[in-house]
C-alpha cells in the first residue's frame, strides 16, 4: 500500500490551497480530485456567476488573481481559469479522477480507499470537498405533491430553459435573488423566502464592502468559535437587486403552504398553476466518506469540529467550511489563511511521530 504524509480530499480552492500550506510545512501533501480537473465544483455553478469580491481580494496564497482591473468581479470562468493555473503551478501532487470512497482509523494513522478499490496510508487527512456535491432540499409544505418540474440551483445553468414559463425561486440568500432576477427577465417568476431579504451594500463611502471588511479585520475575526450553525448570509447588493424587487421582477412573496399536482398553494389561499420550482436554498458539507470514522460527524452527516481540526478524530482536519474560522472561511480571498492555520496545526504532531 503506497504511504503518505496527508491525504487531501478535494482539489478545489480548498484543496489547493491547504496543499500550498502543506508543502511549507515541510509535508508531502497528496491531493485526490473526484473531477478531472483541479478547479473543483466552480465549472458546475450557474454560467452568469461572479465572485462576491473583487478581483483583488480574491486570490490564493502565492498567486495574485490575474487581470488588469483589480477592482472587477471575477466570472466563473475566470475562477475556473485562476485554479488550473494555480494547480498548474502547485509543487503538490494531484491526482485527478481520484474519488474517495471511505477513509477509516488504522494503528499509524488512516486507509484511504478510491473508488476502484486502490489504498493508500496517509499519516493525516484533510477533507476539502466543499459542499457542492451535498445540496440542501428542506422539507417544503407540499413539495412531494407538486408534480412540476422541482431543480436545486445547483442544476441551474441559465435562464433560456425557462423562458415563457411559471417559475417559482425559493430562498432568500445570494444566489435567490441572483437566480430569480436573471430569469425574471424572459420568465414570469416569484422569490418565495420563510422571512425578508435582507440586504447589505456592496460599495460603502466608494469602496467595496471588502475594503472595509479586510481594514477593520472582521473578515478575520475568529467567530466561528461562537457558531454551532452558520447564521444566515445577506444579500450582496449594488443597488440592482433591490429595484428589481421593488419593481415586482420577480415578485416577492412568502413560502407557499402547500401543492397538488402542478399548482401551488399562497398563504391567502390562492391556488396557482407553476410549471418549474427552483430551490436555492444552500449547500451542506459533502462528507460521506467520513462515515466510517467514529465521531467524525453528527447525526446530520456535518463535521464534528473546533475551527477546522475533528474533535473526536486525531489527524483528520477541514478546510472550506462556512464559518470555519471566520466570515471568508469557505471564500477565495479566506480560504488560504484557515489553510495555514490548519496546516500549522498538523505539521507539530506529525513532526513527532
């Protein structure tokens, strides 16, 4: 069986960047991606996505995002075309097409087994797979009845599909109201949310939330000790979102409260005829190869953890949770900092053994 330092599960800005902190650590880190590219889940969101900062501050550690506009939000593509390069370049070993199947405790530390059947005996683990693979489909009053076509947003690509159609978009965070503003353009569309949208200014006094963010070191602070669950995310807004509310495109209207065959039930009683619902309702952490490691996760099938470390399984370690350390855990421009952390925290026990 080949023997590692650590096995990275996951080779998406997460992976990349714990690997990075690894490699100056002094550890062999071996980065195993389902996919076939090292860019993780980013060639798989909606195509008109763009990142939530800057270009500026939206970089890995080592490499600065590329382009001339520093001050741009990045595009999907541009994300996509940013992590090859980065992986391009990394020193680490990765291996593409590697997917894991179940990671379990032995005497020197863990078995990690691939899909295929290979091993491999790593001295210590990180899981950085993200959430992509895990989307979350709460339980909706009548949605088993609803015989209309029923998508998570990570299924949505576009707004052509549904043009001329009834589309109803549930959520209330970022990409709720990005999804349903978007198709209200060429659909007739409803955002349906439990409780109002709640927006935060994307400029304030002329620069981007994330200048004040990284100035007044929020961005950083360690909060995610004080989190059992992440708190629900505001709206990023310019300006465009709120007017496309206020003006009705979408329209705004609390959850339905029930469903039969293709038509939904309003609070008010109101039965109406909808041929799609879209669920944007977030992501939960994709972990199932944990399962065999007693204590790893909870009953809900999330991490057991204390900033990014397990806390009932000695040399298995996270990165990319939401609210793993801070307000830019799981983001590209924080990602790298919970990185090094956590591999500052690995190297000392390896060192000793």
């Amino acid at each position: 069986m080949e023997r590692i330092d650590v096995a990275v599960i996951g080779g998406g800005q997460s992976g990349l960047a714990v690997a990075h902190a690894l490699l100056w650590r002094g550890l062999r880190p071996v980065v195993l991606e389902a996919s076939g590219r090292a860019a993780g889940s980013w060639p798989r969101y909606y195509d008109s996505l763009t990142l939530f900062s800057p270009a500026r501050y939206s970089s890995l550690p080592g490499m600065p995002f590329p382009g001339a506009d520093r001050d741009r939000y990045p595009h999907r593509d541009e994300v996509v075309a940013y992590l090859t390069a980065y992986a391009d370049r990394s020193d680490a070993e990765i291996r593409t097409g590697c997917r894991v199947s179940a990671v379990r405790r032995t005497g020197t530390g863990f078995e990690v087994e691939l899909e295929g059947g290979d091993r491999l005996s790593a001295r210590a683990v990180v899981a950085a797979s993200g959430t992509f693979g895990r989307p979350h489909r709460p339980a909706l009053p009548g949605l088993e009845e609803f015989t209309g076509q029923v998508l998570h947003a990570a299924d949505y690509r576009s707004p052509a599909p549904f043009t001329g159609r009834r589309v109803v978009v549930v959520g209330a965070g970022n990409s709720a109201v990005q999804i349903a503003v978007e198709l209200a353009e060429t659909a007739r569309v409803t955002l349906a949310t439990r409780g109002p949208v709640k927006f935060v200014a994307q400029r304030v006094l002329g620069r981007d939330l994330h200048f004040w963010l990284t100035r007044t070191g929020l961005d950083t602070a360690p909060l995610g000790r004080f989190l059992s669950r992440p708190p629900a995310q505001p709206v990023l807004d310019d300006g465009r979102y709120r007017a496309a509310l206020a003006a009705g495109q979408p329209e705004l209207r609390p959850l339905f409260t029930g469903a039969g065959g293709t038509k939904l039930v309003w609070p008010d009683g109101q039965r109406e005829e909808v041929d799609a619902i879209v669920l944007a309702t977030g992501y939960r952490p994709d972990l199932p190869y944990l399962a065999c490691l007693d204590g790893a996760l909870d009953a809900e099938g999330d991490p057991r953890h204390r900033e990014g470390l397990a806390t009932n399984v000695p040399g298995l370690a996270f990165v990319g949770l939401e609210w793993q350390r801070s307000l830019s855990s799981n983001s590209l421009r924080g990602v790298g900092r919970d990185a090094e952390r956590i591999a500052w925290r690995l190297a000392a026990p390896l060192a000793r053994r």
